[in-house]
C-alpha cells in the first residue's frame, strides 16, 4: 500500500516523505522495522518512540510518522503519532470495525465475565461474535492469546479484519481505562458502551480516582447507546458526561431502566427477577456470587439496548458458563474446595471472598500477593479487606515485576496489622499454595487470588511459566493420591504459622 493510501484521513502538518513509496508493514516497535516499512512513533507510559527514529531508519524504514521530525529525515508530522497509528491502522485493514456491530464494556471489575455473558447471548440468538479481553481474544470458538486487556490499535484492526474476514457480525470487548487515554480505541463508533464499576486500581498510570473515571467516561462520547451501572457512587457523573442516552440497571433501584429484585444467591449461581421497559423475567445465571448479578444485568442491558426481547436474553442467560480464573473450580477430589480467581483490587478481594462467604460451610483461606510496579495505595487496603473477610490469609507474590517480593508483601501487611485473622506469609507463591493444599481441612475454600486466567509470574521483566491450575494438579500428582497430602519439604522452614504483628520472615 502506497504511502498516501495509509495517510487517508490523516491530518498531516507537514511531510518531507515521498506518497508515492511503497510500505512493507506498519510498525511501532522499531526493533521489528524492515526494509521499506513505516515506522510510527508513538509516546508511551514506560518509553518514547521518537528517541528510535534513528534506528528504524537504519533498519530500513522507508518513512516515518512522529510529532517531531529530526532533520534531514523522511518524516511525517502529525500532532498526535497515537492517533495517527490508530488511522493509518483502519486504512491498512480496511476499516473493518465499520462492517461490525462494536459493542465495548468498561470498569474496574466485572469487565470479562459481561463480554462473555454477551458473546452468549448473540450467539445463541444466531450472530457470529468476536470477543476482545483479558483472558484471551475468540473469533467464533477460535481463540487468539492476548497480552493486554485491549490491544495497540494496530494490532486491534488487524483482529477487527481477522473477526470480518470469519464473517462475525459482532464484536464485544473490554475497553481499558489506558486504552481510551491512549487512543487505542481511536476512531471506533460503538453500537453500545457500558460501565461496570470504578474502584481503586491503576492510580499508577492515572494518579487520582477522578482521572481514572474521566478516563473512563470516554467510552460514553464514542457510544451511540450507554448502559451505566446505576449502584455505583460514580454514577452520576458517568451519566453526566454522557454524550448518548444511556439505560441503567439496578439491584432494587425502582428508577433504574433494567431493575432486579427478588435476588437469591446459591453456591452455584444466581436467581432473580428482572423488570425492563413494562416486560418482566426470571434470570438464572450459573455463576456465584452478588456481583454476578451485576454482571447479569450489565449484559442484559447491553443486549436489550440491540433490541433483544427480555424473555430470550433471559432464557440464554440460563445456559451460560463461567469464565476462566473467574470463581473458577479447580478439581481436586478432596473435601475441601480450591478456586482461582482474578481479583486484584481492593473491591475484587472484597467481592470475591464476600460471595465465597455466602456459601462456605467451612474456612474461607485466602492466598493473595500484589503486582509490582503499580499502585502501592491498594497493598495494605487488600490486606486489611482480606483479613477482615477470610479466617485464614495466606499472604504470597504475585507479579513482581521489578520490586522486590519481600517489599510488596510489607506493604501488604501494614494493613493486616492490627488483625487477629491468623495468617502465613511465604513468598514463593506455588509454595505458598502448596501450603495452602497441605493444611487445608474439610469443607475449606482455598481462594487463590490474583492470576486468574494468568500462566505466567512477571520477574524483572521475563515472564515465567506458572499455572495455578498445574501447581494444583502437580501437587495431588507427587501424592500419589488426591486424598493424603503432605508436601512439607516444599515450604521453607521460616514460614510457620505466625501471628500479623510479629516481624515478617524474610525470603
């Protein structure tokens, strides 16, 4: 594609690179630069593309898009590069996400169960969809590994032509606070917008809850139609900044557009009524929990704002499954009961472990740590929410990232020091589960906290392969047998039971 064709629509302050030339592919990591590519440099939060202009051209690039152009080179200025790729991205492919219903869901939590709940619920009513998340990316049943909750907009065009190309008529994804600041989503139109939630998470990247909120209302400018979560103190605003109409949903808020009552919460799902526009429901959904609920009516309202009767939405809602590190039952053939799930915020461990708490017979034990390099604020708010909701905290890393473990886990545990919760801290996380497993009792729930659908732990910037799920299944397998564990060698002899006020073992 000549160069000119992937300007289109761009707006182009000045440019000493020749239109006519013929471009390879479209880069923005200039290690991946060939031979007559283009290179875009774009600003990001760890480093700046423009400081490698110089290399991609020595690696070839036939041009350069940047916001400011060295001397002497063959540049394209542009105000905003991150804009700039996002169009250049729809004319290389096509501008597939125009030939697709874009339907997007943004908040803190509860952002991949919706977009599942979704999918279903278009499938079953006969639609090919797409699904862009953090779990993982579907076109139809064919799943495509992902790194990031919402991808660079490159990179989500390219899918967005894949998910065309399969014939999908829909796409549901998670939109992330980060993409809508960074444009990833630029120049998207989407059919319908929803919002979970918002609660601390992130204020790494943001700084303040306001940021992180503003960040988020963007979605709502971009949105033909809106469904806002009208249980949520960020409300109002959200509805404010509003520039489409927008339904709410409610657990009990008669004002709500969509409104549930009658709730029922079982260990192996959700019951209630729903009321929307004069039409009324029954909704099972076989996934536990309140926040379930929420869930249920965030995707209820995403399909009715399409236009599906409730009555259908309601009947599919029935047949849906769970997701991936999502309350997810980890089979053991024990007594007791291992689940994984994703939380890694302060309302994540609170949500998760208050539903597990409405069903457990025995213990709730929580194994949690905190990712490295991000937000320090919400370590010793997970610790102390932990403590005050589990009887027994088993406190571990997650993603270091480049911290040191030891130095995430204190900040955690300034927040459990006042607690009588008894706890373990061992650092080494399939030790720590390991632990778990060796002392677990009958009708335990162990929750494993944090990785969810992750396989990997992030070390210093390599990520290592590490699976819950494995870890769990390896343990019972050195066993011999699911019913008698004993692994006592695994855990380092420092991490005996001890008490929250006393000094935490080293490792």
């Amino acid at each position: 594609m000549k160069l000119q064709e992937l300007l289109k629509g761009v707006a182009v302050l000045s440019s000493t690179a020749d239109g006519e030339a013929e471009i390879g592919e479209v880069r923005y990591d200039s290690r991946a630069v060939g031979k007559g590519d283009l290179f875009v440099a774009i600003r990001g939060y760890a480093t700046d593309g423009h400081k490698y202009i110089e290399k991609a051209l020595e690696q070839g690039a036939a041009a350069v898009v940047c916001e400011e152009a060295p001397e002497g080179v063959p540049a394209v200025v542009v105000e905003n590069s991150r804009k700039a790729l996002a169009e250049i991205a729809a004319n290389r492919f096509g501008h597939p996400a125009d030939s697709m219903v874009m339907l997007g869901v943004t908040g803190t939590n509860g952002k991949t169960t919706t977009t599942y709940l979704v999918k279903h619920m278009l499938e079953d009513a006969g639609h090919k969809v797409g699904l862009i998340g953090t779990n993982q990316n579907l076109i139809g049943s064919e799943v495509i590994e992902t790194e990031r909750t919402t991808p660079e907009s490159y990179e989500l065009h390219a899918l967005f032509a894949r998910m065309r190309d399969a014939g999908c008529t829909h796409v549901i994804m998670e939109v992330s606070s980060h993409s809508l600041v960074l444009d990833r989503v630029h120049g998207i139109r989407f059919a319908v917008g929803a919002f979970t939630n918002l609660t601390q998470d992130h204020l790494d990247f943001h700084k303040t809850m306001e940021n992180y909120r503003q960040a988020k209302a963007i979605l709502f400018t971009v949105s033909d139609k809106g469904v806002i979560n009208l249980d949520d103190a960020a409300a109002p605003k959200m509805l404010a900044d509003a520039k489409c109409p927008c339904l709410t949903y409610s657990c009990g808020k008669p004002e709500a557009t969509l409104c549930a009552t009658a709730l029922q919460l079982h260990a192996d799902g959700v019951e209630f009524d729903a009321a929307y526009e004069g039409a009324s429901a029954h909704v099972k959904l076989p996934i536990p929990g309140h926040f379930s609920v929420e869930n249920a009516l965030n995707a209820l309202g995403m399909v009715l704002a399409l236009g599906m009767p409730l009555a259908d939405a309601a009947k599919s809602m029935a047949t849906a499954t769970g997701v991936k590190g999502r309350v997810e039952v980890v089979p053991t053939d024990t007594d007791y009961t291992v689940l994984i799930d994703y939380a890694h915020s302060p309302d994540g461990v609170e949500n998760v472990l208050k539903a597990v708490r409405g069903f457990a017979k025995g213990r709730v034990v929580a194994l949690f740590g905190c990712g490295g390099d991000r937000d320090r604020t919400k370590r010793p708010k997970m610790g102390r929410i932990a403590a005050d909701l589990a009887d027994f905290c088993i406190v571990t890393s997650d993603n270091p990232r480049t911290e040191e473990p030891k130095a995430i886990i204190d900040d955690i545990l300034e927040g459990m020091k006042d607690s009588k919760t008894p706890m373990q801290v061992i650092v080494d996380r399939p030790a720590a589960i390991h632990w778990a497993l060796e002392h677990a009792q009958k009708d335990d729930i162990i929750v494993l906290m944090g990785k969810g659908h992750e396989t990997y732990q992030e070390v210093n910037h390599v990520k290592h392969h590490m699976d819950e799920r494995e870890i769990v299944r390896d343990y019972f397998a050195r066993q011999g047998t699911s019913k008698v564990p004993c692994l006592r060698r695994t855990v380092p002899t420092e991490t005996a039971l001890r008490n929250p006020n006393d000094t935490a073992p080293g490792g």
